[in-house]
C-alpha cells in the first residue's frame, strides 16, 4: 500500500530535488577558472557543460523507467554512491578529459529529481496531486537559479574544485537523511528491463494526451531556451554589460518558482484545459513584450518573469495530467514527456542562435512568439478531445 504523503516529507523531496539538479548548474560560473587551469580555449571547457547536460539526458531515458521496477531506497542507493564518487573524481581531475568523462556522470545520476515528481504524485490523492508537483518543482526550480550564483561566488573565493568537494558532501548527507526519512515505494512491475525500455514506445504511441503534453512542453521550453541563448548577446550590445549581470536574470525567475505552488494548487481546482490555455496567452504576452524591450532592462524583467510564470503553468499542469491517467506507469510517462520537453529545448537553443545571428533581438522575439503561437494552436485544436473529462 502506498503511504499518504505528508508534508514533511514533500518539501524533503523538494529541497531534494534543488540540491540535486544544482549539480547540473554549478560548472557553468566555473569555465572561465577551469580553463585557466588546464590552459585550454573556451571552446574546449564548453564540452564540461555539454558532458553534464548529455549525462543528465542519458539518466532521464535509462535511470527514470526504473522507478516503475524497482524501489525508491535502492534506486537512490545506487544513483548517489556513482554520484558522490563522481564529483570526488571532477573535483580531483588532472586533465580536462578527466574532468570531462567525470561531468558526464555528474549528470547522470543528477536525473534523480525527475524520480520525485512521479512520487509526490503517487503518494498524493487526486485532489493534492496538482499542489505537490507543483511544490517539488519550485525546489527544483530554485536549485537551478541558486547554484549559479552560489558556484560563482565560491569559485571565486576559493578555486572550482572547492565547489566540487562541497558538493559531495551535500550529497552525502542528502543521502542519509533520505534513506532515513523517505519512505520505501516498491513498484509492481515484474518484467525485465528491457520489456521496461520497450514500453515506453507503448505508451507514446497508444497515448495522444501523452503526446500533445510533450509537444507542448517541448515548445514552450524551445522559446525560454532560445531566450537565454541570446540575452547574454542583447545584454552586451544594447547596455554593455556581461555574463555577470545577465546571470542575475535568473534570480527573477524565482517569480515563477514560487507560482509553480500557486499553480499546482490551482490545477487540482480548476480546468487544466483552461490553465493550459491561459499558460499559452502570457507566454505570447511575455515575447510582445520582449519584442518591445530591446533597449529596456525593466521590461526584460517583467518578460522573464511572465515567461518563466507561463511556462511552469503549462509544465505543472501536463505533468499532472499524465500522471492521473497512468498511475502505474508515471516514472516511465515522466521519461517520455521530460525527453521531449529537452529535444525542444535543444532546439530552441539551435533557433535562438540563428535567429540572432541572421536578425538581432528581433528575429528571437518573433520566434519565441511563433513558438508560443503554435502551443495554442496544437492545444486548441487537439484539446476538446483529450480534455473534455478535466
């Protein structure tokens, strides 16, 4: 029998989730330091960061399904013995290609919030299920806006391996205070591993509710990623200033952290058909204004806070629907949406950058409103079938 979830235990899993995912994060403030120590090009220091983010992409298809098979206690025991062991040997690396190969598996086993949201919803009743995806998101949220500024500042104070080593030791007493205090789920299913990665074609394709939440998730976070590509680029050619300064963006973002609660509530009360609906209309609102704000820093705050508002209503609200309609299989639906949500994504950051390239802050405006567009679009003409029951 699943235990009821309490509310200690969710806000563990969603501080969990934030210190976890932060893993993720923290390399980014560090490239400038990492490349003076191996004396490599920014070029060469780049593939840190795109070492982690395949790792993490890597553990979301083959770390997620196992939630469905295997019990939370020992999936965790595994993930965060690779994990510690992991940042030890980044923190350690004598060469770049060892800090490289280690950033990987960083990223790997830092798929494990992506196990929490499935957990809070099934340890949640259908009338809480909204507020407690909802409530691990804004965890994970913020721990993706606070490393960056938390990994700057001790890189800077102390060296980038010190952020490593702190971090292991983050993880490990993570470690024991969830094997302590979150309680053990056992899955049913009994099939092989293989069967399990097999299944998850199965319920893409006998799912359209499934797929239409992907597509929408992946168009929503191809504008947001093709916002960050370029407003480093905006930043220094309309008011001069650097990486530093546009980092600090993210701390508006926050905004949007906190309404993932406000909205995951709001899901389980009203229409999700009408939260996604609305979810559509502020992220074009936000993209007009973005259009209208390339000499205006107020504006670029009230567009990322609007932006980042409207896309976590409509991640918040497709999670919540697949996860109602696949109580058995929601670390595997999970997998399915969270792939999808991070091809659009790469591919918004592919458009970003060519959208710059060919017509300035402008050609990215309109195409984060394009995107926008086509969220309401697919969502209107596919939604009265999927959720005329929400």
């Amino acid at each position: 029998m699943t235990p009821k979830l309490s509310n200690s235990v969710l806000y563990l899993m969603s501080f969990s989730a934030g210190l976890v995912v932060a893993n993720l994060y923290y390399n980014q403030p560090l490239l400038n330091l990492i490349s003076e120590t191996f004396g490599a090009t920014e070029a060469a220091v780049s593939n840190v960061a795109l070492a982690t983010q395949m790792g993490y992409a890597f553990g979301l298809l083959f770390i997620v399904p196992l939630g469905d098979k295997l019990s939370n206690h020992k999936i965790l025991q595994f993930d965060f013995i690779l994990m510690i062991l992991a940042l030890i040997a980044a923190g350690m690396s004598q060469t770049l290609l060892a800090l490289i190969v280690s950033s990987f598996f960083i990223g790997f086993t830092s798929a494990i919030p992506q196990l929490f949201v499935p957990m809070a919803a099934q340890m949640s009743d259908e009338q809480g299920r909204g507020r407690a995806i909802g409530i691990v998101m804004s965890g994970l949220l913020i721990g993706i806006l606070g490393s960056r500024i938390i990994s700057g500042f001790i890189g800077e104070e102390f060296g980038w391996r010190v952020m490593y080593y702190a971090a292991t030791v983050l993880m490990a007493i993570l470690f024991v205070i969830l094997k302590w205090k979150l309680p053990n789920l056992k899955p049913n299913y009994n099939g092989s591993y293989g069967a399990l990665m097999m299944s998850l074609w199965h319920y893409f394709k006998t799912e359209p509710s499934l797929r239409l939440a992907a597509l929408r998730g992946a168009l929503g976070f191809a504008g947001l990623s093709a916002f960050w590509t370029t407003l480093v680029f905006l930043m220094e050619d309309s008011f001069g200033y650097g990486s530093g300064v546009t980092g600090t963006f993210g701390i508006f973002g926050i905004v949007g952290a906190l309404g993932a609660i406000v909205v995951g509530k709001l899901s389980d009360k009203v229409s999700k058909n009408k939260i996604i609906f609305y979810s559509g209309i502020l992220l074009v609102i936000s993209w007009v204004i973005f259009l209208m704000s390339a000499q205006s820093i107020i504006g670029l705050i009230l567009g990322v806070v609007l932006v980042d508002l409207g896309l976590q209503a409509l991640h918040i609200t497709n999670q919540n629907i697949i996860f109602s309609k696949n109580p058995d299989a929601r670390n595997r639906v999970n997998t399915i949406y969270m792939v999808g949500f991070f091809i659009g994504g790469a591919i918004g950051t592919t458009l970003g950058a060519i959208a710059w390239q060919h017509l300035g802050w402008k050609g990215v405006s309109w195409l984060g409103t394009l995107l926008s567009v086509l969220i309401l679009i697919v969502h209107l003409a596919y939604s009265k079938k999927q959720y005329k029951n929400s």
